[in-house]
C-alpha cells in the first residue's frame, strides 16, 4: 500500500496498564474499568454490538464502569428482561 508524501511512521504505543478486573460468571462475562480511557471505549462499543441487526452478543453499563457481556440464551433473557426484542 502506497504512502502519502510526507507520512510518517508512528513509534508503536506502549499499552496502558488497566487496574480494571474480569470477572467470568455463568452467563457473562463482567468487566470493571477504571481508566476514564477504558469506560469511553467500552460505551462505543454499546452501539455497535448492541445493534437492532444483531441479537447477541449483548453488551450492558451497570453501575458506571461495570460492562456484562453476554451472548447465547443469556443475552437473550437480558435483551428480553430490558424489553428488547
């Protein structure tokens, strides 16, 4: 792939060190962020993976900064139970 006149090559970032926790449990899977960076993320990712074109997985924000992600008959309940069809 060609490159613009004048671009740069980026030095590779180093990875922000998460203090956050992931929990696995028997229908989900349970994120605590604490990076303001993290929370942000995870919010667009709201939209995305929670979109009318597609039933799982299922991604929630309760309370602030505690993501559940859920998928299969799980995110079907939690869909239903939130009233979404």
């Amino acid at each position: 792939m060609a490159r613009a006149r004048g671009a740069t090559a980026r030095e590779p970032r180093e990875p922000e060190v998460s203090r956050g926790t992931l929990r696995v449990e028997e229908e989900c899977l349970e994120l605590d962020v604490t990076s303001p960076r993290e929370i942000n993320i995870l919010r667009r990712w709201l939209g995305r993976v929670n979109g009318p074109a597609y039933s799982q997985p299922y991604l929630v924000e309760g309370p602030p900064g505690r993501f559940r992600l859920y998928v299969g008959e799980a995110a079907e309940r939690v869909r239903t139970r939130h009233g979404i069809l």
